[in-house]
C-alpha cells in the first residue's frame, strides 16, 4: 500500500527514474545494492532499528545523514532487559526517567556499530515523544573521529533508595555505592553520555521552518534548546515521594536549584520532571 502511494506520488509529480527511484527490495538488500548513493537514510521500522544499523551506516555517503526512531521502548526502558541486551548490547534501568536512558542507550549503540567502521557521529537532533525514540546524527569518517565518539560511552550509577544518581565515561563499569546513602548502586550501560542535541541546529530547523509556528512540533523544539545538557532527569513527584517531602512546583524548585548555583530546566522527556546538575541531598533542599 506505501509502495503503491509513493510510485503514485512520482507519477502525480511527473518524476522519472532518473529523478526518483522507488523500490519495495527488502531494505539490507537494496543499501547493500546502491553502495554510498544515499546522502540521508531514514530508518523508521516498527520495533528495534538495529537489524538496519550495519548497512546503512556502511553505505552511506561521507558526512551523510540518518535519521533512526526505536519504538521498541519497553526493552530499551527495561521492562524486558534481556531483550534489550540482545538488540543493543546494553543493561537498561527501569525507573521514573527511563526514556532519557532508553534514548541514550540507542545512541551508544549507534556509536558503537559506526566505530565497527571506523566511523563517528555528530548528535544533530533527539528526543523521545509519545512511544517512540528519534534521532538525527551526521556519520563522521575516519579511526580518529570514531575513537573521539566513542569516548562518550559510559554508564549511569542509580540509587533505587535515595535517588542519587552519577555517570562515567568508561569503557567498563565500576563497582561503587552511594555517595549519598552507602548503599550499591544499580548500574546501566553502555549508552551515550555526550550531547544529545546540538542547539545550534535545532535553533536553525526551527528558524528555517515558519509552518512549525504554534504547533506541537514547534514547542518540543524550543523545548529542546532550553533543556540542559545534563543527563537524565528527575521526577518531581517521585522525589516527593520517596524521600517523603511536599510537592513543590517546578518553577519553585528549578529556581530555588538556579539559587543555589545549579543548572536546572524543564525536560520534554515529563512533564512533571526536571533536568538539573545538582546532587539529590540540594534537590531535596530545593523543595523547600
């Protein structure tokens, strides 16, 4: 049915082959037949993209682009960690901001299929929305832009008790309890540790796009520019909960965090959640 839209479409348009070329060849078989024709790969199955990753990556043009969405996100926010290791290699963590992780944890696995190739990545454009995981990114070529992107791989260290969290750029985990509470930490990892956006392209997308004016679209993206670069985020409710304190607003919190010196922003991955540079015991003082 999309074959038969899109060969209508080219036809409604007056295109020919040589203009267009559209085919329904199972996708691996069809990248590995046009070796670096493609400039931009959209990668968009119904599930996992990592079946897609290799080849795509392997026949795209130098500096090309892909554009790659995950909806298998109940693997990648561990509500199955063995499926999730099996498609991306990766120990995923179930908790109140899992589709930060889930998102980072695709990246890194992205990265990691490209350094295969000697190949590295420049984060343009991610987010998380609805049920699935979106990202563009620009492959980079050549062993030293792979080993630079490879150095934002890391892992993330949760405290289910407290909620303390810290992450490393490491090639292995480590063995490390709370530095808050004491207690171990939970670990989750590989995954992408580097910027997930470039604010400098968003910024120009949303300027270059007078059609996204007051739209869903347009408010994510200025979201996107806002949001700190600090990873995950923390569930406003979740830490009045758990650590049995009043619910504050966020504007009170992220202000009160901005006081003491943090960084601090609303997020698009909740509503009810906020990304900020502080450690948990300044975060409960914030709720003050």
């Amino acid at each position: 049915m999309l074959f038969r839209s899109i060969k209508k479409n080219t036809e409604l348009n007056k295109l020919d082959d040589n203009q267009v070329k559209t085919s329904e060849e199972e996708a691996n078989k069809f990248m590995q037949q046009n070796f670096h024709e493609f400039d931009f790969i959209d990668i968009d199955p119904f599930g996992t993209p990592t079946p897609f990753l290799d080849n795509a990556i392997m026949t795209i043009k130098k500096d090309g682009k892909l554009g790659i969405t995950a909806t298998d996100t109940a693997p990648l926010c561990g509500v199955y960690p063995r499926a999730c290791y099996r498609k991306y290699n990766a120990t995923p963590l179930r908790s109140k901001f899992c589709h930060e992780t889930a998102l980072r944890i695709l990246i890194g696995h992205i990265a990691r299929t490209a350094g295969k190739y000697s190949k590295g990545l420049e984060i343009q454009l991610s987010y998380y929305q609805e049920h699935y995981l979106r990202t563009y990114l620009k492959i980079t070529k050549g062993k030293e832009k792979a080993n630079k992107t490879l150095e934002n791989i890391g892992y993330i260290y949760y405290c289910k008790k407290c909620l303390q969290r810290e992450h490393e750029k490491t090639k292995l985990p480590s063995e490390k309890k709370c530095s808050n509470c004491g207690v171990k930490y939970t670990v989750s990892g590989p995954l992408w540790l580097g910027k997930i956006n470039d604010k400098k392209f968003v910024k120009r997308v949303l300027e270059k796009s007078a059609y996204l004016e007051n739209t869903k679209l347009d408010k994510l993206l200025t979201m996107l520019i806002e949001e700190t670069d600090t990873p995950f985020y923390y569930d406003t409710h979740k830490v009045a909960k758990e650590l049995k304190i009043e619910l504050k607003t966020i504007e009170h919190i992220i202000e009160n965090l901005k006081k003491q010196g943090y960084h601090a922003t609303r997020t698009h991955f909740s509503p009810t959640s906020i990304k900020t540079d502080a450690n948990i015991k300044d975060i409960k003082k914030a709720f003050s």
